[in-house]
C-alpha cells in the first residue's frame, strides 16, 4: 500500500543550448517598458542643467570681447562637463540595468533534466515551468500536470475570483487560449497561483503573451529616495534663489561703480556658477543607484532604493527560523513508533525496519506530489534513498487533498489505486498537536506524547507527526476531521543553524538592533535553535497566547520577548503592527502570500529570493538572494555606510562652496583685482564632482558603524551640526586663502602671481577638506591608512592637472597665471595643511553631532 517515491514524471525540458539559442531569436520575456536612457539622451538632458548654461553664457561673453582662447577653453571645460555627467550618468544606467534584471520575477524551469531557478524574463518558448502556490506565472503557458491548481487573473480578466486549472489531455485541447473560466488548461503571464501547484510548457512570452497584447508593462525599480529627493532639490533651489539674486546685484554693482558691463557679466557668471551646489542631485543619483548595486553585490536585491536610507534607521530585526537562521537543508533525523521504538538516521544505518518505512511512505503520500517544502522534500529524499526497491510499490492516484489551515496544522491527501476504485487511503501529516486531534488520542496518551516531543524539540528537531485511515465509498469528506485516523508515529527533521548566524546576531545586538525570531515551530525547537543563534531570551511567547491578547497587552509583550513559536502569518502582521506602535523601526522576512501583508507593514520588507514567493518579494522593499541571515546583516552594514558616504559628500559640496563664493565676491565687494572667472570655477567643478562622485562613494565604512545605535528615521541628510561643520570648514579655508590673497596683494605681487597663488592654495585647500571628511568618526591617521584607489587618482590627476597650467604657457595664458616659486608653492601647500590640522582639532568637537 505505497507509492512510488519517484512519482513525478521524468521531464528533461529544453536544453541549456536551445533556451540560449531561442532567447536569441526571440528575446527576453518581458514587456515593453520606458525607453533606456542612453547617452545621447542623457547629453540632452544635461543641456538643460543651469550649470552649463553658465558655462555656455562666460564663453559668449568672452567672444564679445574677442578672448578667443578663452572661450574656447571655456568651451572645452563645458564639453568635459556633459562628457563626465554622461560617463556617470551612463554607468548608473548600466547599473540600473542590472538591478532590473534581477527585479524580474523569479521562474522555476527544467532544463536538461534539472529544476533551477531563473529570471522570468529569461524564460523562453517551449520551457518546462514548474508552479506552486504563490508564485508569478511567468508566460503564458500550457498545463502538462495539475495538483488542485487556481490561479487568481483578475490583472487579466478584472474578475477576483480565482479560476480552476487542469492538466491538458492530448487531441482535447480548447479551441481557443483565453483568460477566465474554470477547468482551462492555460495559466496566463501575470496571474498568481493562489492554490496548488503543477507543471507547464510555455507556449507564448512577453509581447506575444495575453498581457501583453493588451499593452501592461513591467514597474521599473525607483532610482531615487523621495525624501532625500525633495530635501536636495529644497536646498539646490534656496542656493539657486540667493546665488541668482547675489550674481545680478554684483553685476549691476560692477557695471556701475567700474563700467565694462561685460566684464560685469562675467564677473556675475562667476559668481553664480560659485554658488550654484548643482551637484547634489547629480550625487544622490549615482550614491542611491550604486549602492543598490553594491547591495546587490551582497546577495542583496534592493527594489525599492528608499530601503538603502531606512536600513540605517532599523531598530527591530524579525526573522523567521528555517532557511533564514538555518540551512534549509531539511533532514529526516529521528522516528519514533507508538510503541516506542526509536531509530536515528545516519549514514551507517541503511537499513529501514519495516515499522519505520511504512512510517516514510504515509509521509511521502501526504506530501505533495512535487514537493517545495524542505520537509516534504526529506520525506521524499528519504523514500527515494531507503525505499526504491520496494516490492510492494504502486501508482496511487490523487482523488483530493485537505490544505493545512489557521483551525487545523494538517494536512491530507486522499489515495486511490485507480479510477475506477471507490477505497482510499488516506494519509495525513501535520503538527503533533493536530495529529492528536484527528487520531483523537485520550487526554493520558495526549500527555505522554506531548513528553517524547518536548523531548525531541529540545534537541532543535522539528517534530511532525504522521496518521493514516481508510475510506471506502465514493464520497469523500468535506473535511479531514471526517476520517478515522490511526496514529503512525512521530518523525523528527534537523535544519542545521547557519555557521555565520551568532556573528550576525552579535552584530546586530552591538548596532543596536533587537533581533527577533518568529517561527511556525514548536516552542522547544524555537528554544534551541535561539540558544544556539545566541538571541538573548527569557521565554518564548506562542500562537496561543497572542490569540488572548487585546492590542495593547500585545505592545505590552512585543518590547521584551524576542521569540515567538507557533505563529500563523496573520499573527506576524499583529507582531509587526505591535512593534510599530512601540515606535520601532521595524525589518521583517517573510517568503509565503500571507506573509505579504506583514512585509509591506514592516517598515523594511524582506522577502527569500530563494525560497520566497513572487507576492512577498512584491511586497517587499528588500529581496534576499540566499536567503541568509548574515545578508541582512550584511546590508544593514552596507546601508549604513552608504548613508554616512552621502553625508561626507553632502558636507564636502557644500563645505567648499563656501571658499569659492567668498573668493568670487570679495574683490567685487571691496574693489580688488577679480580673481576668478568663469574658466577658473569650471575647473573647480570638474574637481568637486568626480570627487564626490568616485572619492566619497568609494569610501570603506567607519569602524563604529555596527557599534552605532539606529538612525532616526527622520533625522534630516543636512542636520544642523553638519551645516555649521561644513561652513566652519569653508569659513576656515576661505579665510585662509583670502589672508593669502590679501597679503600678497599688500605685498605688491603682480596679478597674475596672485591669481595663481590663490587658486593653487584654494585647491591645496579642497584636497584637505577630502581627507577631513574621509571620517566622521576617526582620526586622520586611521582614515590614511583605509585604502581608496579613487582618492589616490583624483589626487594625481589634481597634481597633474595644477603642474600644466603651470608648466604649460598655453594654459598658464589661458588662466592668467604668473610664474610661482618655491616659496609660493611652500605657502600653498602650507594653507592645505593648515586647513587639514586646524579642522582635525576642531572636528573632535564635532564628533559626536556628525555620527548619522
């Protein structure tokens, strides 16, 4: 009375080969979605940037007054502009890019004979798709085999009522390939499996497939934090707004109290590209795009870029057991009999008592056919291993199955040898609890088990147990409590914990953040695997006991219990809602459709890649790859350190626009020679921006990132201690460069000296200002020793840059500098160092107000 344990038909799909060789010919399944932005597009787009109409309007203004040259350096400094936003701009599409890929909803294939996982949009024609409950259907296909399979098409047809499906019988198939309608053997693109599970051939993908002849598109990942958004764009447009109204009053001013209305205009170009921050939306761009792919880089999808900035904000991490905290590498370890015997599965006993197989195989036939669980996977693993030669094996026929539910954790598979044969077996696998209860077991033999599973669940088992019954006549219960159950025995699984678990967990605890675990398994279990992970627990809270508590006795609860055994998913929402309410900031995981609402509560969803369903990575703002515990660690570490690098940048911009629009205003204020124009503060920006575009999101993380405590989730990007640090830092550099303009003006240097003096100084001063914002947290020395081969370029091509404009009659000619000696260029670098010293004092002051 068994059933071949290899009962899923043999499948061997397409080869790898031809899957390649079609997606060729027939491109990626997806749909059509918005126009890539390529780099002719993007030189559009940066056209209109203000910037470069400055850079534009000085090169017109120097043709006026017959400065070829000028203008065409100005020109040229215009073009590198575009080409180095195109260049950047560029690299985070083709990161993007990327990002998209793996935001494609995941498929299960079979190629050459084996099941793997793959982008959706890398599924072909004439696929082989394996479905379970929860999943995408990622084309449109024809089904080949159908276990009690319903599809939800509403996406389609408008109708929320999922549709029955069937297995497809040859020479019998519709006539026509639609969407709605019950018994159908088609199962469209876009719809979700919300009940079964079964086996398709793909017959139609993107365009060609129904949703896409009705024009639906693929959502593209957000490429940009909202609220960080609007903050950089509120600050742009003040500075915007002020440098604007500043650059108009000094070109009036020049014209009249010096006349040469050109040279005015010039003198207020400067001015204004001076005091024009442009770069901060240019670097939250690219620190958000290439810090998803660094993310990604960790075996971690962000879908949702506003994730990176609240991963730091993080106070409460929920993680569910198995597959996460553990291997999800299910193993049958232990059985136990009623009456007793015991047997533990290793790899010298081959051998299976009769007692004990009998036991395997009522679990093998209350699995599901083609099993995702890991645990009905062992059952099979096991059968396939121990019992293949069974004599007695037979093909038992699926007459209905009984889902496990809320009221219910069991469930049941009806058997019959034939159609034609009115008897069936029934075989029922579940909690031990729930098993009870179908067997009716007396209160004394309830107790006694309830003993051996305790027993079991300590040793970090997890423990099922196992029931079979027979029923003759053609009708079949409405329920599984219908059947008389007889009580098989009990099966304990191993998962064995992550290696990497209690270093993440540690991790955690020193950032500040409570990890939590909330699992469907036996509270003993629960208990030992928490032990081991090295979670910090007094008791651990079950189902049971929520379901007694109001709201408030549940906030009550959530603030000092960190494991919860026995969940259901609709428990994990109220967990979530709880924690919330408490004020935490909230990472929760999840992998099943009812885990959905819970992912989308939390204030960071975090789907399995691996394991997970298509709904909860929907719903989720974080996708896991691996399905690891340390990833999240890992990301949260990444998110951190993505966070602070946005600040330094941040603080840098607008730290060294300080020097430059003072030096711009100041002889126009006081009658002095004009020192810079329109030439000399292009040159500054093509020094700012790769710096913070390469130097800054390169930068390795502070030592005290993981010993910090959370972020406030709305604590501003620009907090007060960090304006007045980065005007302290300008004040101090402007200053300094101005005393040195000052001085060599009463000195009676020609101008050309001075011009070149000063702007030497003024850059030795803005490569200073990089390394004291290398670190927030540490001291010079530790940030010199971090490596950054960024910083060590832009260095070089600084120096170079700075060495041909002197070396260079050409460029010295261009720029109006005069000839500097040594003693000059000791002066300069002397102010850079000055600069460096002074602000490393001064930012132990600090320290503290700078830690994100």
């Amino acid at each position: 009375m068994s059933r071949s344990a290899s009962s899923t038909i043999a499948m061997p799909g397409l080869s790898e080969a031809e899957a390649q060789a079609r997606l060729a010919n027939e491109g990626f399944n997806e749909l059509p979605r918005s126009r890539r932005r390529t780099p002719l597009r993007i030189a559009i787009e940066v056209l209109r940037e203000p910037m470069l109409a400055l850079l534009l309007g000085g090169g017109s203004v120097y043709l006026l007054l017959g400065h070829l040259q000028e203008a065409l350096i100005l020109l040229a400094f215009a073009t590198l502009s575009v080409g180095i936003t195109i260049v950047q701009e560029a690299r985070t599409e083709r990161v993007l890019e990327a990002l998209r890929d793996l935001t494609s909803p995941r498929a299960l294939v079979i190629r050459d004979g084996e099941r793997k996982r793959i982008a959706g949009r890398e599924v072909v024609r004439g696929d082989t798709v394996v479905l379970g409950e929860g999943d995408r259907v990622p084309a449109d296909i024809l089904l080949i085999q159908s276990r009690d399979i319903q599809t939800d098409e509403s996406l389609l047809t408008g109708e929320s009522v999922p549709v029955r499906k069937v297995a497809a019988r040859d020479g019998d198939l519709p006539a026509e390939c639609r969407p709605g309608g019950d018994d159908l053997p088609f199962a469209f693109s876009g719809s979700l499996v919300v009940r079964g599970s079964g086996i398709g051939e793909v017959l139609a993908t993107g365009p060609l497939s129904q949703i896409g002849a009705i024009g639906q598109s693929l959502s593209t990942m957000e490429t940009e934090a909202p609220r960080l958004q609007r903050q950089t764009k509120r600050l742009v447009g003040i500075f915007a707004l002020v440098g604007g109204a500043v650059s108009v009053l000094a070109v009036v001013l020049y014209g009249l109290l010096r006349g040469g209305w050109l040279d005015a205009v010039l003198a207020g170009i400067a001015l204004g590209m001076s005091m024009l921050p442009e770069e901060f939306p240019m670097v939250l761009t690219i620190f958000m795009a290439m810090g998803a792919w660094r993310i990604s880089q960790a075996r971690v999808l962000t879908r949702r870029a506003a994730a990176i900035e609240t991963l730091g904000s993080a106070t409460v991490l929920c993680t569910d057991k198995t597959g996460t905290l553990t291997e999800n590498r299910m193993t049958i370890a232990e059985m136990r009999t009623p009456d007793g015997k015991l047997l533990r599965l290793n790899n010298s006993n081959k051998e299976m008592p009769a007692a004990f197989g009998e036991l395997v195989e009522i679990g093998v036939l209350a699995s599901a056919e083609i099993p995702f669980d890991p645990m009905e996977r062992a059952f099979h693993k096991l059968a396939q291993e121990r019992l293949a030669k069974r004599a007695d094996s037979a093909d038992w026929k699926l007459a209905r199955a009984y889902g496990l539910g809320p009221e219910l954790l069991a469930m049941s598979n009806a058997w019959r040898l034939s159609a034609d044969d009115s008897d069936c077996l029934i075989a029922a696998k579940g909690s031990p609890e729930a098993i009870a209860a179908l067997c009716r077991l007396p209160p004394g033999r309830v107790a006694s088990l309830k003993d051996v599973v305790d027993a079991m669940a300590t040793e970090g088992l997890r423990v099922l147990g196992v029931a079979r019954s027979s029923h003759a006549g053609d009708q079949l219960p409405d329920k599984q409590t219908g059947f008389e159950f007889e009580f098989m025995g009990l099966v304990g699984l191993a998962d064995p914990l992550r290696a990497e678990v209690p270093n993440a967990v540690s991790n955690c605890r020193s950032a500040g953040i409570r990890v939590i675990m909330i699992t469907g398994d036996y509270p003993a279990t629960a208990r030992a695997i928490a032990r081991e992970a090295g979670l910090d627990f007094n008791d651990v809270v079950t189902g049971e006991e929520l379901k007694a508590q109001d709201d408030a006795a549940l906030s009550a609860r959530v603030k000092t219990a960190t494991v919860f055994a026995r969940i259901l998913p609709e428990q994990k929402l109220a967990i979530v809602r709880a924690l919330k309410a408490n004020g935490e900031i909230v990472a929760m995981t999840g992998d099943g459709v009812n885990d959905a609402p819970s992912l989308k509560a939390a204030n960071i969803g975090i789907a399995m890649g691996g394991r997970g369903t298509d709904v909860a990575r929907e719903a989720s703002s974080i996708v896991l790859l691996d399905d690891d515990f340390g990833s999240i660690v890992k990301a949260i570490r990444l998110g951190r350190r993505i966070y602070d690098n946005l600040r330094k940048a941040m603080g840098f911009i607008l730290a060294v626009h300080v020097p430059i629009a003072g030096l711009a205003l100041l002889p126009l204020l006081f009658g002095l020679p004009i020192l810079f124009g329109p030439i000399h503060i292009a040159f500054l920006e093509m020094v700012i921006d790769p710096v913070c575009s390469l130097v800054f999101e390169a930068e390795t993380e502070e030592d005290d990132t993981m010993r910090r405590a959370p972020r406030h989730p709305e604590a501003a990007l620009f907090s007060r201690s960090l304006i007045a640090w980065s005007v302290v830092q300008g004040l101090l550099a402007f200053a300094l460069v101005a005393g040195i303009f000052l001085v060599a003006l009463h000195w009676g240097m020609p101008e050309n000296e001075i011009r070149a003096l000063t702007f030497f100084s003024l850059v030795l001063t803005i490569v200073g200002l990089i390394f004291v914002n290398r670190t927030f947290s540490e001291s010079l020395l530790v940030a010199l020793v971090r490596p950054n081969r960024s910083l060590a370029f832009v260095v070089v091509v600084v120096a170079a840059a700075l060495g041909g404009t002197l070396a260079w009659p050409l460029a010295s000619g261009l720029f109006q500098f005069g000839p500097l000696h040594l003693d000059d260029l000791a002066v300069t670098l002397a102010a850079g160092l000055a600069v460096l010293v002074c602000l490393e004092v001064l930012k132990h002051f600090w320290r503290d107000g700078l830690k994100a």
